[in-house]
C-alpha cells in the first residue's frame, strides 16, 4: 500500500468465521480459533506497518459465555496462552496494549495474564491494540451511564455518556470490518460506531491475512464520509 493519506485512525475487526473455518476441515471448533491466533498476529503486524493508529479486535463477548462450557474454557486457555506467547513480539513491534469490557469477571489467571502483558507494553509508543474480552456494546452503554450517574449526575447527555465510555481516550472508529460475511455487528461497539464506516468481507477469520487488510483500507479511502451531513466532495 504506497499511499498512507486518508487512513482510519481507529480499526475496529469483528473477527468471525472461526468455527466455521474448522467445519470445512472436519476439524473441533478450537483448531478454528488457534488458527484465527495466527491472524491476529498477521493483523496486528500488518496495521503497525500501514500506520494504523489503534486496533480492536472484538476477542470474547458477553454473550459468548453461552457457549459449550468446554468450548469457553478451551477459549479461555488459548486467550492465557496467546498472551503468553504474543507479549514479546509485541514488545518487539513497539505494540501497547490494552483491554475494555467487563474484565473482573474473567478467570482470575487469565486476567493475571492480561494485566501483565499490559504493564509490560505499557511504554510503548506505536499500535495501540484494544482487547474487547467479556465485552458486550448494551453493557457499555449501561455502565457509562450508571457511572456518571454515580459520580453526580442528574441527567445525561452524550459527553456525560462518552466520557465514561470503556477504553479512555480512544479515538473515534473510523473503520468496523467484519469476517465472514456476516451482515451484523452484534453487539460491538453500538455508541462508537454510529458514523463508523463499515466493511464485511467473506474471508474467514483464519485465513484473513495483510492483502484482505490493505483491501478494507483501501475501500475505505474511496468513501465519502459525510457524517450526517453534505457531501465535502465537488
């Protein structure tokens, strides 16, 4: 990708297709999302070098612990595995981490493991990669609101909602994709992606590699962003 002008500051990825990915192959849903490990290093590697300023990867939600009780553990031990693994390449690439959600509720040894892969990128100053874990877009909403409630508010407003907002001081998303070719964004990000541009892509998870990446950023770039509004174009 030669020309970096117009890129979106923040990237947003609903990373789906895993368990399907697996089915193809005659495989257990969790080979799925041990490959979709391998992508998301690829990606994260990728958005570092085409200049993305902030990535967030939609990693557990809320409504994932529905899932086969064996299935959110296995899960559950990949993500403390992968943090593990991943933590120093990170660090190599200049990667600062963090996480949103409601994290108290993870086990307490992969929060463990959060925490320190957190601190220990902390200082770093290139891609800011975001974690959505036992994230859901309605609770983030609900706990924005009842925060500011709690801290004295009589009413609420959007500043009083996107203040208390998970992840302080991101930057506004710019671009949401979606794997799989799924037409939803179940339940990601509903306040932040409200003039979001939004990008679905048959790709499976597993298989999305950089070239699908530069596809989505490059599409992006042709969009008329109007935000409401008129068009700035002639």
């Amino acid at each position: 990708m030669s020309d970096t002008n117009n890129l979106p500051r923040h990237v947003a990825v609903i990373m789906d297709g895993n368990g399907r990915w697996a089915a193809k192959r005659g495989l257990p849903r969790i080979a799925g999302h041990k490959a979709g490990v391998d992508s998301v290093r690829a990606i994260v590697r990728a958005a570092g070098e085409l200049g993305i300023k902030t990535l967030t990867l939609y990693s557990f939600s809320t409504e994932n612990w529905l899932r086969p009780k064996e299935e959110v553990g296995e899960l559950m031990k990949l993500l403390s595995w992968a943090l593990t693994k991943e933590t120093l390449e990170l660090d190599k690439n200049d990667v600062r981490l963090s996480a949103i959600g409601r994290l108290d509720a993870l086990p307490a040894g992969v929060r463990q493991e959060l925490d320190g892969a957190i601190e220990r990128l902390a200082d770093n100053k290139g891609l800011n990669l975001v974690l959505a874990l036992n994230y859901g877009g309605r609770q983030e909403i609900l706990d924005a609101a009842n925060k500011a409630l709690a801290a004295g508010a009589k009413t609420l407003d959007e500043d009083a909602i996107s203040e208390n907002l998970y992840g302080e001081g991101l930057p506004e998303l710019d671009l949401m994709i979606r794997t799989s070719g799924e037409m939803r964004i179940s339940n990601f990000l509903l306040w932040q992606v409200a003039y979001a541009e939004l990008f679905v892509t048959p790709v499976l998870w597993p298989d999305f590699r950089k070239e699908h990446l530069v596809a989505a950023l490059e599409d992006y770039r042709k969009r008329d962003r109007r935000f409401g509004g008129l068009s700035a174009k002639p």
